[in-house]
C-alpha cells in the first residue's frame, strides 16, 4: 500500500528531467519556445520542492509522535520534564538522529542522538519485542549524573584533536539553572564524514536556535523558576 502512494511523488520528479530534454533539443532561435519551456521548467520545479519539503515535515511528525511514545521520562527532573513535554505538538523539528558510542575511560557505551530544533537529547536505545525505547540515562556510572536533555543554547559541540571520527559535545552552565551543566560528553562516530556531518548540523541548529530565540535564555530562567516552585508546592 505504501508503494502506491509515493507513486505520484515518483511521477512527480520526471516532469522537470523531461522538460530539460525537450528543451536540449529545441531552436534555441526559437525565443517563444525556449522560454516557454524555461518557465514550465521552473514552475515544475517550485512544486516538486514544495511537495518534497512537505512529504519531509509530514515524515518528521509522525517520528516526532514515535519519540514521544518511545521516551522514558523515569528519573528526570521536573524541568527536563517540562522541557520535553509533548515533543511532537510544540512546534518542534526533527534535525538528526544519529547512532554513537560515548567514549568514558576508553571504553565505549552506546548512544543515541536525537537533534530537534530547540533540544538535543542524548538517549540509549532499546528495541525489544519490536517496539522501540529510548532512554534518558547513560550506561556508564561515570555518566549517570550527567544531563541528557539539552536546550540548544548551552550546546557546543567541537571536534576531538586526537581523534577525527570524534566529536565532544559541551554543555555551558547557566547561573541559577541546576539542570544545564557544566559538562561534557565525548561521542565517537562510524567515520569521520559522519563526526563533521553531525558537527555542522548541531552548530547550525544551536545558531538557528539563538538567532530565532533572542531571549531564550531568560525563558529558560522564567521556565526553571516555574518548574521549581510547581515541585515545592507538591512538596508542601
């Protein structure tokens, strides 16, 4: 079933390739003709990108909503908690998601990355009977107090001289905030396309972040203060 309903997408990207050879073999003396193609080319084009772009967002959503089913919340703060709250109807995008191993005392632990738009969050993954967990807890015991749900303006992420297929993802501290560090994480990737790839994409997601979000920093404060008092009052 699903076969059939990318058929019309599949369809979709032979028009402008199909254009492009009429054009090739058209006088160009013939202006009318030439421009009339450039013009039917352009507009095909436009579509097939405005499709592509919301084929992409409609996958990302429906991830979004299995991250969101997938996560397990145990053990996290009532900030982080609140940070996470409902990922896939926040306005959220899904950036990355990427397979890597955190390097502690040269041994090696599984991890795996989740880059949304305003969040970065550093999971274990686990599938069994087919269904699919993600953990907000590290499997070293050195890592266990580390955070593992980053806002995106207290990420760094920079590459590891000594290693080219490695990257350490820093977390800056935030006065007042208990949750956001300092810390940091050095994860290591399959290759060392891969480690630039995912070094990029998460340097211009946290300056994407900043620039769309002037104030973020003071609505994190506001955020944390608001989570910090909803806990006391459920104390009392």
């Amino acid at each position: 079933f699903a076969s059939f309903l990318v058929k019309p997408l599949h369809q979709l990207t032979r028009y402008p390739l199909i254009l492009k050879r009429i054009l090739a073999a058209t006088d160009k003396r013939d202006k009318t003709e030439v421009d009339a193609l450039q013009q039917a080319i352009n507009k095909t084009e436009s579509v097939l990108r405005f499709v592509e772009r919301h084929v992409q967002e409609s996958s990302d959503q429906t991830r979004l909503k299995q991250l969101n089913d997938s996560i397990d919340r145990a053990g996290l703060s009532n900030h982080e908690l609140h940070l996470l709250q409902d990922i896939h109807l926040s306005g959220r995008r899904l950036l990355s998601e990427v397979d890597v191993q955190m390097r502690v005392h040269d041994k090696l632990y599984p991890l795996h990355l989740v880059l949304l738009s305003d969040l970065l969050l550093l999971t274990t993954k686990d599938v069994k009977d087919g269904k699919e967990r993600l953990s907000l807890k590290m499997g070293s015991k050195d890592s266990k107090k580390k955070r593992t749900v980053l806002v995106l303006g207290v990420v760094m992420s920079r590459p590891v001289a000594t290693d080219a297929k490695a990257l350490f993802l820093i977390n800056k501290a935030i006065a007042e905030i208990a949750d956001c560090g300092p810390q940091m994480v050095e994860v290591v990737f399959e290759t060392r396309s891969a480690a630039t790839e995912c070094n990029t994409r998460i340097n211009n997601a946290v300056k994407e972040f900043i620039n769309a979000n002037p104030d973020w920093e003071e609505q994190l404060k506001k955020s944390y203060r608001e989570t910090m008092a909803q806990q006391q009052h459920q104390q009392q």
